[in-house]
C-alpha cells in the first residue's frame, strides 16, 4: 500500500487491514475473511469479494471452528474482531481447531491491552499470556499502523497460525518511515539504538518508550529502545545482544499483565542462556482487573506510565 505519511501522524489501523485484505483477496484467490460481527473495517474486502466473506454475527467461537473448516480446505482464513473476546471466548477452539492441526488460520484483532475505555470484560490484557501458550503459534503485538499490511502479506506465506495484537486502531500514531526498518515476523526491531539501557516494548507502548528516551537523552543517558512486536517466538539473538551491548540494563514495558508477556519471555531467555544483569525492570499490570477510565490514566494509575517508565529507566542506569 502506497503511502506518504510520516513519523508522528495519525492512521487507522483498522483502514489498513481492510485495504490490506482487499489487496491480498486479488492475488490470493484462497482468501476468506470471517468476523464475529465486527465488520465495518472489513467493507472493502465484503464489496470486491462477497462470496469470501463470513460474517457470523456474535459467535467467536464458531467463527474460528468455521474459518479452521475453511483451511482444512486449502484456503487462507483471517478472522477478525475484538480481541478479548477471540483471545478468551474462542480460546479453546484456537487452540484444539485450529494450533493442534496447525493451520494457517490469522487472527487480527483491536482492543490489546487497557484501550476502550470497556472495562476489565473488554481488556485484552492475559492474551499474549494465552495464546502465547499454544503450540505452533506465532504471536505478534503491533504498534506502527503501517506494519499491519506488512504482517498480513508476510503471513500469507506462513504454514501455521498467527495472532495479530492491536490496540483500538481508530487513530494510532505512525512510528516508522516506511522502508525504515526491516520488518520481518520473528525479528525485533531497533527502533533507537543506545547504549546504556535497553528498553523493551510492543505495541500500544511503543510510542510512550520513545518519548521516554527522548527524556534520558536530555539527561545524558542513552537509550535503546526495541520494538519487540514479535512476542513468539522472540529474537533472542537481539536480547542476548542488548545484554551484552547495554551493560546488562534492561527495562520492559508492557500494556500488558506484568508478569507472563515480554517480559517473562525476555526473562526466560536470559535464564535459559545463563546471562546476568546488572538491572531488569518490568512495567507493566499488577495482578489488579484495572477498571475504568482512559488507558493513559490507567497506565498512571497501575504503574506503568510515562512517569514510571522515566523512573524505572533512570534507576537502571544508576546501576
């Protein structure tokens, strides 16, 4: 998709999957679309190809039992919707229907994390924790818009599932020039390159984590920031390498359950190969349902905020 916005600007991205998807529907015949009722994003893809398009009204669990049928028959399913309901509701049929026989079924989805405004039912915020449990799935957290027709396309050529993390996609803001970075599924990305601290992040934080650099930058301290948007399977080559590269340093930022996302996936990383720190920090949910109100507050009120982050990023490079 041809575009010319720039770093900082505003961009739907739930414009981008339905422009994506259209796209793809030409030159991959075998592509169907299917939604539990959350289809405005998806026009474009209903208009050109209605006899590829599902949906199934309020029913997640069905839609993933049917899109699993469809790729059972040599075809390329993209379900999507709300995640808290496609990441809880439909867990189990993701899981038996759909990892157990490793089909390519993608599942795309809004609502990651403290986004709404919806209250503890409507936050996706155990998903990565979930779905990264499934054998054979891949799992992703997207925070630039413009990398959602990049993910789609790559995944088309993928032999198993996907699971693709975004926050409530209405006005997200564009991260990276495009051609910028080499976006590849299972690579993180050095969104700024430092080398006192690393910080980690995903999706709906990423922006607040180079904000938060730009603070320590002021201050005279370096820091790298890493888009880690591929959760599973993680580039472990780049947390080894960080390790080594920012004097042991690490801080994890998350609009996620602090403990069973990045960060415990970094950790294990770090146990399984033997590497100490000098200092690891997550940010992110307690083991709190967060309640109402918007999701800056919220980040704020639980300990993850901009405030936190520069407190956090400022103790490690104390050490």
């Amino acid at each position: 998709m041809s575009t010319t916005f720039t770093f900082g600007e505003m961009l739907s991205a739930r414009s981008v999957i339905g422009s994506t998807l259209a796209e793809l529907g030409e030159s991959h015949e075998n592509l169907w679309v299917l939604t539990p009722d959350i289809g405005a994003t998806l026009v474009e893809f209903r208009e050109k190809y209605p006899d590829r398009f599902i949906d199934v009204g309020l029913a997640e669990q069905a839609c993933v039992g049917i899109a699993a049928g469809l790729a059972y028959d040599g075809n390329l399913p993209v379900v999507s919707g709300m995640l808290p309901f496609l990441s809880m509701r439909a867990l189990e049929q993701i899981r038996t229907d759909v990892s157990y026989p490793n089909l390519p079924v993608k599942i795309i989805g809004t609502h990651g994390g403290l986004v709404g405004n919806g209250g503890s039912t409507h936050y996706a915020v155990e998903d990565l924790t979930l779905l990264g449990a499934l054998t054979n799935m891949t799992v992703t957290s997207i925070g630039d818009p413009l990398m959602v027709g990049d993910i789609l396309r790559q995944s088309m050529d993928m032999p198993g599932p996907i699971y693709i993390r975004l926050a409530a996609g209405k006005a997200d803001a564009v991260l990276y020039q495009p051609g910028e970075h080499d976006i590849r599924i299972g690579k993180g990305i050095v969104a700024r390159d430092g080398a006192d601290v690393t910080l980690f992040t995903h999706g709906t934080t990423v922006l607040q984590a180079l904000n938060a650099a730009d603070v320590l930058a002021d201050e005279g301290h370096s820091v790298r920031v890493i888009d880690m948007f591929t959760i599973k399977p993680i580039d472990a080559e780049l947390v080894l390498r960080c390790a080594s590269e920012t004097d042991g340093r690490f801080v994890v930022l998350e609009d996620h359950l602090a403990y069973g996302g990045l960060a415990t996936r970094i950790a294990d990383v770090l146990a399984d190969n033997g590497t100490a720190l000098n200092a690891f920090e997550r940010l992110g949910i307690p083991q709190v349902y967060a309640g109402f109100g918007d999701d800056e507050e919220l980040r704020e009120k639980h300990g993850y905020g901009p405030s936190a982050t520069l407190a956090a990023l400022r103790r490690a490079v104390a050490k």
